[in-house]
C-alpha cells in the first residue's frame, strides 16, 4: 500500500497517449482482450495501443479522464461518463470508426464489435456514472493506486449511481468492497464478465 496518496489531476490531451498505452500495458492480459486482440501477447499490446486512444478521445470529450503521476511519470488513469452520456452518438460511432477498423485484423475487429455492442445494450437505463477504464502501470500495482482512484471516482460521484463492467474474478470482489454489487453476470465470446453497481443510496453523506 501507499504511505501517502498521490494527486489525481485531470488528463490534458497531450496526456492521452501516454494514458493509452499504460492502459494497453495494464489490461493486456484481461481476458476478453485475449479472446478480441489475440492470444499473441506482444501482438495483442501493440493493437490495444491502437485501440486505447479512440476511446480514451471520446471519454475526454464527453466525460472526464484523471491520472496519477508520479513526478512526471503517469501511473493510474480513471476514466468517468457522467449520467446520460454512456451511450455515443451516431457522430461518435463515426468518430469511433476508424479505430475499430485499424486496431485489430478483421475477424478481431467483428469480435470487438460483438463485445462492445454485448456491454452499450445492458447499460442500465437508471442515471449513473459509468466508471472505466480504470488502470494501474503494471510496475504500481499492488501499492494502493486503484484504491485511491476507486476512492476518488466514489468521492466525485456523490450521491449518484456508480455503474462499471469487469472480466475479471479478482477485479468483482476488490469492487465489492466499495460497495459495489453485481447486477448481472453474461459470457461475451464465452469469456464471463460482470456488470456492477454502487447505488446512490449506499453513496457516504
């Protein structure tokens, strides 16, 4: 754990490549990535750095985008949709585009295409924040940076639902003790995933 919390600042756009690729680094290994980007790690990194930053671009228009720097080295990247904002535009979605031709080879961009559009249709109608990415550079994890930035995205999202999708086991049960629950468990390209929420209710006053 970290003896003392870092800051977290707002990304500027010159930040998001670097956010980009910490959290190709960081996600690398989740296992719908695998099943979307490849079995062939390096492979798969180089086209998730491709990905990350068409994404990380629409949350910077449309949300809010933090990180955590150590001196000038980014370290974590929290990335949060605030209510009514989850679901793109048709501009977005064209915006969106040439990332999901370019980042992948075609029969990985028709599974990408199938996991994202798996996640936006049981996005819940009910206002709420939607949290993610939330990473951790692979050399800083384990030190108390996605408590904090866990922390924070419950801080800034007071009185609200917090709402958030995981492929991994570990990442449920980290969540849950925030206050997170699990709404719904579904297998997307028979990889399981689950969809949490923080309701307004259980939110600190």
């Amino acid at each position: 754990m970290t003896t003392q919390p870092y800051d977290i600042q707002p990304l500027r756009k010159s930040d998001l490549l670097a956010a980009a690729k910490l959290c190709a680094e960081a996600m690398r290994d989740n296992p719908i990535h695998i099943r979307v980007f490849g079995t062939v790690a390096t492979l798969r990194q180089q086209r998730l750095q491709r990905f990350f930053p068409g994404m990380l671009n629409y949350l910077y228009r449309k949300g809010y985008l933090y990180g955590i720097f150590n001196d000038e080295c980014l370290i974590g990247v929290l990335g949060m949709l605030p209510p009514g904002h989850c679901q793109p535009s048709m501009l977005d979605l064209l915006r969106l585009l040439p990332t999901l031709l370019t980042s992948n080879s075609p029969a990985g961009t028709a599974r990408l295409v199938a996991w994202l559009s798996t996640w936006a249709r049981i996005d819940p109608t009910t206002p709420h924040w939607h949290l993610g990415p939330l990473s951790v550079a692979p050399a800083w994890q384990g030190q108390g940076i996605g408590t904090q930035l866990i922390e924070f995205a419950c801080s800034q999202g007071q009185e609200d639902n917090l709402y958030l999708e995981t492929d991994k086991q570990s990442n449920v049960e980290l969540y849950a003790k925030f206050g997170f629950s699990t709404l719904a468990t579904l297998t997307t390209l028979d990889i399981p995933s689950w969809v949490m929420m923080r309701h307004a209710a259980q939110q600190d006053t």
